[in-house]
C-alpha cells in the first residue's frame, strides 16, 4: 500500500442508499485489526493498523475549488474502491464515473463491489454499474470486455452471505488476505473477550459479598476482628474468580452471550468499587479485575459501533490502574498494568476517530511509563516486552507522517527482542517477536521504495521464523507464518521485477501449504491460503510464459477449490472454482489451443449448471460461464455451437448486453446476417448513457478473431453487417 494515501478507501454509492453507506462506513471504521496483521504484506500491499479513514462524500468533502476536483483528489488519496452495488447506483451516472476514474488512473489498486439489495430475477449484474462489470482501457474507456471480479461481498441475508459475512469479505479484500483469515482471528478474539468477560462477572461475585463483609468490619472495631474480615474479603475475591475462570473455561466456545446483561452487571460492580473506595475499603484485587473487565468492555463497545462510550470505558479502566499505581507506587506490577490499559485506551482513540494527536498522547504517556519501569527494573522481561510494544505503537502513528522516525522506533523495539531472544534462545515465541519487528522495519522500507532492503529484512525475519518453527516442529501455526514470510519475499521480488526470485519464493510457499492442508483437511483456512499460493505461482509462470507448467497448477487449484467447496457445510465460495477455469481457458488461449480452451469452459458450464439446480441464486455466475463458453467456441470455430450457447446465457441474463455479442458474431458467421442486423437494432436500445456500445464491443473482438485464424472474409463481413469502421 502506498503510505502517503489519505484514505483506506474511497466508498462509492447512490444518494438514494444513504442509510446502507452509513453502516458500512461506520463498520469498516472501527473494525480492529488483528495487532498479528499489522504491517504484513500481501499482494495489496503492506497492511495498516486500522481500516480508517474511509472516505465517503457526505462526510468527508471539505473546501475545494470544485465538487468534481474534490472528488477526482479523493479517488486519487485511496487505497481501494468500494462500491455499494444497488439497482440505484447502477442508474448512477455520478457513480460510474467515480468507477471508471479510479479503474482507469489506477489500475492496481484493489475494487471492490458490495451488493445490497435484491436485483430482479436475482441477476447480480442489474446492480453493477457499467463500468465495474467492464475493464476500462489505458485511454479510459469502458471497454467490452468482462472484468473477473475475484471478491464480492453480498449483504444480503437470504440471497447473499449476509451482513456478517459480506463485512467480512470487504475487510478481507481490503487487507489482502483470505476470508477465513478475518473470520478466523474474529472468532479467536471474541474468544479472548469471553474469558475475560467471564472473569470480570467473578468482580461482581466479590463485590456483592464483600458488601456484607465490610459491612460486618464496620461493626468491630476490634483490630483482630478487622484483618479477620480483611482475610475473609481477599478469600471471597480470589474463589470467585477462580470459580468463574473455570466458567470462562467451559463456555469460551459458546456464542450469543448476553453482552447488554454483563454490561449491566459491570456498570453496578463500577458503583459497588466507587463506593468502597470513597470509605477506603476497596481491595486491590477486585478493583483490578474490574479494570480488567473494563478495558475489555471498551473493545467490545468499539466493535458495536458505540465509540463514545468505548472511549469512556477505557477511560474510567485507566483511572483504576491509576488509582491502584499512586496507591502502591513501589510496587512495579501495578504500573505495568497501567501501561497495558494505556495502551488498549490508545488503541481505542485511534480506532474511534478522536484523532491521531489524542491517541498519540496516551501512546507517548505509555512509552514514558514503560521507560521508567525499565529503568527501575533493568532485567524483567515482561517489562522490556511492554517497552517494546509501546515503541511499536508509537512506530505505528507515526509511520505515515514520519518515517524516519517509526524505523527508528521500530529498530529499537527490534533491539530488545532480540535481547530477550538470546536470553532464552530455545524460546519460539521469543523468536518470533523477533521476525515481527524485523517485519515492521522492512514494511516501512518498502513503503519508502527501497525494494532491495527490503527484500533482505524480510529474509532476515523469514530466516528468523524458520528457526522458531524449527524449536517447535510440531507448531503448525509457526510452520504456516513460514510460508507467509515466503509470500512476502515474493511480492517484494514482483515489484521490484525479480520475475524468477519472486517465482522461487511463491514456489517454497506452496511446498509448505501443500503439507500443511495434507496433514490437516479439516483446515479449512489452511485450503483458502493453498488456493492462494497456488494462484501466486500459476500466475508467475504465466508472466514468465511458463504456460505448460501453469496448466498444471491451475488443475491443481481446480481440483482443491473444488473439493473446498465440497467441505464447506454453509455457503461455499463457488468464485475460486470459477476463477481457476477461468485461468485456465486464458492460458490455453495464449496458447492458441483454442479447443482446449472450449473443453474447459464446457466443464466450467457443467459444474455452475449443475448448481443452478439446487441454487437459483447462481444464475449470474452461470450466464457469465456460458458467456464465456461462447467466446471460446467462436474462436475455436465453432459459430452454430457459440449460437446455442450465446442464446442460453442470454435467457439467464436478457439485460447483459455483453453476452448479445457473441450472439451477434455467432449470427454473421452462420450466414444469418440479416437476421444479426435486425438483433442490432433491437440490441441497440438497451445502450445506456456512459456504458460501452455494441459496436465498441464487436470492433474489440476482430483483433482476437484475426489472431485465431478467422478468415478476413469472415472478419469483413462482421464489418459490413453491422456498418462498423474499418479496424
């Protein structure tokens, strides 16, 4: 990802679906990313710490000198395009000019389509604007020729993946790594939360029986009687948090937990603490657990959309560990438990939009809390770790303004992992703190365009991470971040156009892939990160006219993309088993074995028509097949078969003008063209303002149709029945 861009993305959408914009605006804002992901880089980029700002015109224009150049400098100043797909937007003319500026000024960088209404018939395509269902050439035209549309979220509930999952896939797209990996680490987090949440509920076990306890102490004044009832109320604390963990233990996979009910309970235990402490009878350990639970509860409110309220959460959590720390200021626990609710409250500012300058104080406030503690204890490792997570959040705010500083802040953390690491070398986990920070100081390398230092950080850290694995053989967790560090070389190999090192590194990524799924075929997180490497190294080898060898991964990717499908118990992803056949036809094509090519798209049509029989829903990926069957088997030769073919996908899809032309082809080249000029004009009556015309399309073909052997006679008469300009 560029650095210097302004916003994450720029969401695209009709006035007329406003309240859907809203949502998807203020959920991509303040989804936490996994700290894990920070800073890894994909094949879109190196990944931010947090996926705001985006930017959406009702909220984020400011003075310009016209609405149009506000808009061009915000499509300029993002990352990515999303695109909120409704029947509306795919009327909008505002709407595809934003599509078709962004595709054509940045051709890499990353579009994503959101659907969010039913369409008529269920044909997806009726809520795609031209020029996201079409490529846009280098002279900015919207072309005829199909855009593959890798990802694709759909909200909706009964037709689509749902809002849970449609949100997914956005953050997926705009991350650059599989969805299951969102999905996955979403889940491991909530998870995490549970059992603190659980553990907090032991606060409110306490509280309501140290009530009767301190209750009892105010009644004797006797000293004895008074250390009795101390005793008694630390007892209380300790079983019932004891109690409650096992709980947490027992219910960590349960979902649906009643969040409103625990956060009652934590808002009662607040007042059960303030009012202890007013007669200074609070004790230490439940008001910890309290902060604990607090500082928990603020993540959790975040993630709910409810950003004031998180941030005072986290808030009233500091003030406890402040509290606690001026309390027992010798005692050195209580300030790192300060640094840690410093940090999460940081965490929060960022993600809720309270600004940069605000979050970055209460980074730099943990820093220096995380210095001092280390210059009072110079040997605690627990303490140095904290002093290098809090470098590194500071290397974080500041990486985009400041570079040079965020290396160095990112080396210095660096320093101390590695210090810890030679004090426990047989430690894996040591090691791998080590290879993160490795991978913040070559990400920001790579932002800066030193491609070369950059390549060799990452080495450093891959061979870093090949040694922590080796302590631990048996951690496949570690074995996979190995192929992740291989996946990073490569894509630093491609953009600097080490064609053949980036090929070696996506070669050893699939090795690693390819044992970690035989070993495990439940995994299926592990099958979506094959398909992955599979489509790195079948893709390289096509770049480097490798054609044969590309064949054979991409059947291998078929292969595993089908079985894939076959695992999935709900709502398998059907686009890898689509995007495969696709990859392979083209290659074939480049090939010129044209009726290879057609006896691949005749298998992909059998697999998406077999679908469709229990899967109304599939009706656009089906026409688009037979669309695509068409193609091929015109170029084979075949017109009568692409005639039958085009006529099908057009009974699916009657509004895809695309696939008319195939048909129109198909009728000139069986002799019919009076018959393929009267479909013409009929055709021509559904061309809409700013969208390719048919006789843009049917021009773009004769190129390819020259390059198959199509005889000029054929290509002339092509020219002659529909009155098109000589190519």
């Amino acid at each position: 990802m560029n650095e210097a861009l302004k916003y994450r993305a720029f969401l695209s959408y009709s006035n007329k679906d406003a309240r859907w914009a809203r949502w998807l605006h203020s959920s991509l804002e303040h989804f936490t990313i996994d700290r894990e992901l920070h800073h890894r880089l994909t094949e879109l980029g190196v990944e931010p710490p947090a996926l705001r700002p985006i930017f959406r015109d009702r909220d984020d224009f400011s003075a310009g000198p016209t609405l149009t150049d506000q808009t061009i400098n915000a499509l300029d100043q993002s990352y990515a395009l999303i695109v909120l797909c409704t029947q509306s937007a795919a009327r909008s003319l505002y709407v595809n000019e934003e599509i078709r500026l962004f595709k054509w000024r940045h051709p890499t960088r990353p579009v994503i389509p959101v659907i969010a209404e039913k369409t008529p018939g269920g044909l997806v395509h009726n809520c795609f604007p031209q020029a996201l269902q079409f490529r846009v050439n280098g002279e900015g035209q919207i072309t005829s020729e199909i855009e593959e549309l890798r990802l694709a979220a759909d909200l909706r509930a009964e037709e689509g993946d749902g809002k849970d999952i449609g949100l997914a896939k956005v953050i997926a797209g705009l991350l650059g790594v599989p969805l299951d990996d969102v999905v996955r680490r979403a889940e491991r987090e909530k998870r995490r939360r549970l059992k603190n949440w659980m553990f907090g509920l032991g606060v409110i076990t306490a509280l309501t029986l140290a009530l009767a306890t301190w209750a009892e102490i105010n009644r004797r004044e006797a000293v004895e009687q008074r250390r009795f009832a101390e005793d008694s109320l630390h007892r209380i604390a300790r079983l019932s948090n004891e109690l409650v963990g096992d709980w947490a233990e027992r219910l960590q996979d349960q979902d649906n937990i009643p969040y409103a009910f625990v956060i009652d309970l934590l808002r009662k235990a607040e007042a059960l603490v303030d009012g202890l402490s007013a007669q200074g009878a609070a004790d230490p350990d439940v008001e910890r657990s309290l902060g604990v639970a607090l500082v928990e509860l603020s993540s959790k409110l975040l993630s709910e959309r409810r950003p004031q309220e998180a941030r005072d959460t986290a808030s009233k959590a500091v003030t406890i560990f402040e509290r606690l720390q001026m309390a027992e200021p010798a005692e050195l626990d209580r300030q790192s438990d300060l640094i840690a609710a410093l940090d999460r409250q940081g965490d929060v500012l960022a993600a809720s939009g309270a600004g940069t300058a605000v979050a970055l104080n209460t980074f730099d406030r943990s820093l220096v809390l995380a210095r001092e503690l280390n210059r009072r204890s110079l040997d605690n490792p627990l303490y140095q770790r904290l002093l290098a997570v809090a470098l590194e959040k500071r290397g974080d705010m500041v990486r985009d303004t400041n570079r040079s500083e965020a290396i160095n802040l990112y080396r210095e953390s660096l320093a101390i992992r590695e210090k810890l690491a030679r004090a426990e070398p047989l430690k894996a986990s040591a090691k791998w703190e080590v290879a993160v920070s490795l991978d913040h100081i070559a990400a920001v390398e790579r932002a800066d365009s030193r491609l070369d230092e950059a390549v060799a950080t990452w080495q450093k850290s891959l061979a870093i991470t090949e040694e922590a694995q080796a302590l631990e053989p048996t951690n496949h967790n570690l074995r996979r971040e190995v192929a992740v560090a291989y996946q990073r070389i490569g894509d630093a190999e491609k953009a600097r156009g080490a064609l053949g090192a980036a090929l070696d590194a996506y070669n050893s990524d699939l090795k690693i892939m390819r044992g970690l799924t035989a070993s495990d075929h439940t995994r299926l997180g592990w099958a979506q990160d094959l398909l992955n490497s599979l489509f790195r190294v079948g893709d390289s080898l096509v770049a480097n006219s490798e054609f044969e060898q590309a064949l054979g991964i991409y059947e291998e990717g078929l292969g595993a993309a089908q079985q894939l499908c076959r695992q999935a118990i709900e709502q398998p992803d059907r686009r890898a088993v689509a995007a495969f056949y696709h990859q392979l036809s083209e290659t074939l094509i480049k090939m010129r074995r044209y009726e290879s090519a057609v006896e691949r798209a005749r298998q992909a049509t059998a697999f998406f028509r077999e679908v469709f029989r229990t899967h109304a829903e599939q009706r656009e990926r089906l026409s688009q097949t037979l669309g695509n069957d068409a193609w091929y088997q015109l170029l084979a030769g075949h017109p009568s078969e692409a005639l039958a073919t085009a006529e099908e996908a057009i009974g699916l899809s009657p509004d895809f003008l695309a696939l008319r032309v195939n048909k129109l082809h198909a009728l000139v080249l069986t002799g019919r063209s009076a018959a393929a000029a009267a479909y013409y004009s009929a055709s021509q009556a559904m061309e809409a303002s700013g969208q390719p015309h048919l006789a843009d399309m049917l021009l773009a073909d004769l190129a390819e149709f020259r390059k198959s052997g199509i005889s000029e006679t054929d290509v002339q008469s092509i020219v002659e029945a529909f009155q098109l300009p000589q190519p």
